[in-house]
C-alpha cells in the first residue's frame, strides 16, 4: 500500500488484466479510529477518482472532508482491468463486467472483486482493534453496485455504515426471486 497516500505503488500501465492494483491510501490526519473504503464507478481508477472526490466535497465553506473526517484512514481501491462488452471490448477498469447503464441483470464475474474488498474489510477492521463498527464501505455508480452485494454477501460483524451514491442493485430480478422463494416456503402464520 501506498504510505504516502498520493501514488499507488503498482504502476496502472503494467497491470494484467485481472490484477488488482495497491489502494491509495490516505493516513489520518489524526488519530486512526475510522477506516472509510471508497470505491469508484467503472472506466475510473482511484488514481483519477480520489483527488476531484475530496476537493469537490466540503463540510462548511471553508473546511474539507478529509480536514472534518482528520481521524479517518482512506482507502481508495482500484477495480482490475477487464475488457468491456459495452465500449466494443475496450480494456478499462471496472468490478465486473456489466451490459447496460443501469444493469440491473449482472453478466459477470462477481466474486473476484467481492473477495477482494472482503479482505480489505478484514484488514482495516483488524487494524482498528476488531472494532468492525469503525469501518464503513462507500462506492459511486457501479462501485455503489458492488459495495451492496459485497455487503449483502459480508459474514463478520456489522460494518459501521454502507454508504450508495448513484448506485443500483446488480441481479435485481435474481434477488426478488429468492425473497419471493423464502416468503412463500414460510407460508400463512398459525393463529
């Protein structure tokens, strides 16, 4: 990981495609009690994403997000290259490979990605002392996407937040089908 907090130490050019690369990680500027993941949507890297993200949100006039969140470590993930059926095969970034803007039926391969922000969770809870409440996992657009099925498939502890921001639910219909499935195999309540 990237101590310095302004280059990952992987360079983007020579990744493989699959590969995840080093996480920008930004220290607090305080003392560590929060840990925030944020991941970006598809055909962005967190070498793109994080810069105009946190100058672009502050919390009063004249205070920014990182100076308001001093005691958080932020950790800016970058999805593997993979070639993109929806931009004529080209190789970008993205969590898994998705068919349309809103995709509400995913076509790929999931797990990888899911895994991987899995372990970063695990990590960053064992670095706060065990406490999961003092992690929170964010995401934008297809990273929203995954940040929901990475927590719906989550077995530690509670994750201090989950945080969507112009996300969607990847295999809607799928999860509406097994929902339906539990409710029926419930049947009527007994009086």
């Amino acid at each position: 990981m990237s101590s310095s907090g302004d280059t990952p130490q992987t360079n983007p050019s020579r990744l493989q495609p699959g590969q995840f690369p080093s996480p920008i990680v930004l220290q607090p500027l305080s003392s560590h009690n929060l840990t925030i993941i944020i991941l970006h949507g598809r055909g962005f890297n967190a070498q793109k994403f994080h810069g105009p993200l946190l100058s672009s949100i502050s919390t009063a006039p004249s205070t920014t997000l990182r100076d308001s969140l001093s005691h958080a470590r932020l950790v800016f993930p970058t999805a593997p290259l993979a070639r993109a059926t929806k931009y004529r095969r080209s190789l970008i970034h993205q969590w898994y490979e998705g068919t349309g803007d809103w995709e509400p039926e995913a076509r790929g391969e999931m797990r990888p990605s899911v895994e991987h922000i899995h372990g970063m969770l695990r990590d960053e809870i064992e670095k706060l002392g065990g406490d999961s409440r003092k992690v929170a996992l964010m995401g934008f657009s297809q990273g929203g996407a995954i940040t929901l099925v990475s927590s719906l498939l989550w077995d530690g502890a509670p994750l201090g937040a989950v945080v969507v921001m112009s996300g969607f639910m990847p295999l809607a219909d799928a999860m509406r089908d097994i929902l339906d499935e539990d409710t029926k195999s419930e049947g009527p309540e007994d009086d």
